[in-house]
C-alpha cells in the first residue's frame, strides 16, 4: 500500500507474504519467505521521525481532512508509543503480540537507567528470566529506556495511577483511550506499522511480523558483537545452547545480505578489518 501523488491510496498484494498463504505453506512444508529484518539504519529514521513530529493538540478530524492529509494520521503522542513498541519487540526479541501484552504491572524500575522487564518468550516454560534494560546515550534511537521514559511521562499527564496495557487503544489522531485496559489489537499495531514506514519513504512489502525480532538478532550480533550462545540465552530459544539451530533462521534471509559478517576490529598491523 502506497500514498499516490493525488493522496490516494494504492495497495499492491504480494500473495508470498500473506498469512494464509504462509500457513499453507508451512502445511506443505514448502519454504516461507522470510520478513526482512529491521535494522538501525531504518530504527533511526524512525526515531527521528517521531522527534520531528510537532507536538500539539489534535481535534476531531473529518474524513474530508483525512483524505487531504493522509500523512496526518498520528501525533506525538502515537509516534511516541509506537517507537516504545517497536524497541520493546527488537531488543527484546519478542514477537509484536507478545509486547502487546505487556501491562504497567510488568515493569519494575530499580535504580537510575535501569529496567526490568519480567516477560520473554520462555515463560510459558519456566520461572520467568527478567530483562535487565540500561540506558545508551551513545545510539538514543536504540535505546528502550530513554524512550520508555518518554512514553511512562505522556501517560502519566493522562493517568496518574497507570494500570492495564502499556500499549493501548489508539482514539483519533493522537489519543488513548482512557479504558486502560483497552490494549492495541495487533491489527491495529500492522496498519500503524505499515503507516510509519510510509511515513520515512520506505517499501513495506518484505517486512513482517517477524522483522523486529529478526532484526534484534541481527543486531546484537552484528553490531553490537553478542556471541550466538548470549543471544539463545538472552531470547530464551535454548536453554542450556542444547538446541541453537532455531536462532540461525533469523540470521540469514534473502531479504537482507546474507553474507553480511560482523565487522572485526582493525589488525594492528595493516588496519584493515578482513575476515
């Protein structure tokens, strides 16, 4: 789906991506394409997005303005929300409907910077390993907890006892709704998803609901040079590395470079990073 230059909208279908037809597949055992995995470089078109995105007040908005101002579909606020999101689901390396899920109840502060997140893909298994999440100043746009404290702050001007879902129910152009226990749907969570990516200029046919989590592994192992045994452990794939093949399937896709290697420190010698 892509804005025209006469803020129209024009969908293009490519049926390898459907849900449907990748459940089929899978039931083929035939290979499902892979979602292209979310990387820094779009993470930081996105953060900066969202801070260049005025922050005012929103009225009711007709759908004659709608269809005029198409790029108008989210404030600061949303912005904000959503960048929380999609941190959340990439650090993390959880799927997108896991984070929806996350509530207020879920996260502990202890001391400064610093955020446990007691949620992973393990604890339907067993007692629950939390996230131990430090600030970075070094990369902001990277960063969960600066923009945790962005989102923890808007809320707080709408409710001071914050309960419910952390990621609620988009109302209107830049709202909440003040049900906090009125989470965002995941449908809800692809058609924002879809709109930012529209928003920063770029195609949103090879990413899916797997492109976050994807692109956190790949993250943490090519930029910031985790050892594979760290990122099954960090993920919760396997325990104990007893079973680390599931992790290289987020590794590889076509639809990034699959001979990417992670950049090695400069020799000594002749300063260059060869492999």
């Amino acid at each position: 789906m892509v804005r025209t230059s006469d803020n129209c909208w024009k969908v293009n279908w490519k049926p390898i991506l459907s849900v449907t037809v990748s459940q089929y597949m899978v039931q083929s055992s035939e290979a499902v394409t892979s979602a292209r995995a979310m990387d820094e470089v779009t993470m930081k078109c996105l953060w900066d997005f969202v801070w260049a995105t005025p922050c005012k007040e929103y009225g009711p908005t007709s759908c004659k303005r709608k269809a005029e101002n198409p790029a108008e579909w989210a404030g600061f606020m949303i912005h904000s929300m959503l960048l929380l999101l999609y941190l959340v689901s990439m650090i993390c390396l959880l799927h997108y409907d896991k984070a929806l899920q996350i509530t207020w109840a879920d996260i502990t502060f202890q001391v400064k910077d610093k955020l446990k997140l007691p949620f992973r893909k393990t604890h339907q298994y067993r007692g629950i390993a939390p996230f131990y999440i430090y600030a970075d100043e070094q990369c902001p746009w990277m960063c969960l907890v600066q923009t945790f404290a962005v989102w923890w702050m808007l809320a707080r001007e709408r409710c001071k006892n914050l309960d419910g879902f952390i990621f609620q129910k988009k109302i209107g152009t830049d709202s909440v709704s003040v049900n906090l226990t009125d989470g965002m749907t995941s449908n809800a969570f692809l058609k924002c998803f879809h709109n930012k990516l529209l928003d920063i200029g770029v195609d949103l046919h090879p990413y899916g609901t797997h492109s976050f989590r994807r692109g956190g592994c790949q993250f943490l192992y090519k930029v910031c040079r985790w050892d594979i045994r760290d990122i099954c452990d960090w993920g919760g794939w396997a325990e104990n590395f007893d079973n680390p093949g599931i992790i290289f399937k987020y590794l590889p896709s076509w639809n990034n470079n699959p001979w990417e290697k992670p950049m090695k420190d400069p020799c000594h010698a002749c300063g260059r990073t060869c492999h």
